[in-house]
C-alpha cells in the first residue's frame, strides 16, 4: 500500500470538516461531507474499475487498502449491474461542487484562493492513477475515462472558480 496516497486521502477527508464550516451557513447537509466524499470515491473507483470489463482482485484490495471498502470482485459487479456508475463520469460529483464553493466564499470574503477544489481536484487525479496500475496492466479504457472524467473535474474548476476566473481575465 503506497503510505502517502493514503495520507492524502486522509488529508483531503480533514479539509471537508473545514469545507464544512466556511459553508454552514449556506448549504445544509444530510450527512458529513467526509462521509459523502467517501461514497463518492467509492463509485469513482467503481467506475474506474469496469472500465476495461475487468474486475481485478487488486482492484478490489485498492477499495479496501484506500477507502476501507471491502468488496470482492464478484460484489463489485453485483453493484455496478444495479447502480447507474456509468453516469457518474457525466456528473461532476457534489462534494466537488461543495468544494468549488466554499473556495469562492473565502475568496470573496477575504480576498485570499483557497485551495480546497484544487486539492480535491488532485486527489482524484492521484487515485485514478494509482487505480489503473494497481493490475500492473493500464487498458486504453481506463486511461480515456479517467482522462474523461479529470477533465470534466477541471472544466468545472475553470467555469465555476472565481479565484481561477479572476487569474484568467488579467
């Protein structure tokens, strides 16, 4: 297991609880934002994983070493049949918009980029390609969804961040 993608895992997971806090006041949520991120992940690795009509046992040991999610290859395919994964690459996930916005709350309360959406942004890139090598083999597939998927993430930065908006007018 590599240590410093679990820490940046663990990392990202403590800036939702500050990601929480600058948005108290104008989203309300169900459930903690960690908790949400965590899901959203979980069918991020989903995704990835059937990408190449492929589940590895890696892969599935990649869910539980990084997200302590312990499914078997076959209990992943049982899940992907009866959830829509394939219509996460067209959604940028929430916790990201969630991200997005508290970012533009501290830039347009203070002035100051915050580098919460940024951070997040990176994760799912770190992740993604941990994932398409843990089988030591990377199939086109996965490497064009996840390619995908990155750069709907970073369109969605590039329109909606205002700290990013801002440094391109100039």
């Amino acid at each position: 297991m590599d240590q410093e993608l679990k820490q940046t895992i663990e990392c990202v997971y403590e800036l939702c609880e500050e990601v929480e806090k600058t948005l108290q006041k104008t989203v309300t949520l169900q459930n903690p934002l960690k908790a949400l991120l965590q899901t959203e992940l979980m069918m991020y690795v989903m995704y990835l994983t059937v990408s190449d009509d492929r589940i590895e046992l890696s892969e599935s040991q990649f869910l539980r070493d990084y997200l302590d999610y312990d499914f078997s290859p076959d209990e992943i395919a049982a899940f992907v049949q009866n959830n829509s994964v394939e219509t996460f690459r067209q959604t940028v996930p929430y916790t990201f918009q969630l991200f997005v916005k508290a970012d533009n709350l501290l830039y347009g309360r203070h002035g100051k980029v915050s580098l919460a959406a940024c951070a997040l942004y990176q994760m799912y890139e770190t992740i993604g390609l941990a994932l398409i090598s843990a089988d030591e083999e990377i199939d086109v597939q996965e490497y064009h969804d996840l390619a995908d998927f990155l750069t709907m993430l970073k369109a969605y930065m590039d329109q909606h961040l205002d700290s990013a908006k801002k440094r391109s007018v100039h």
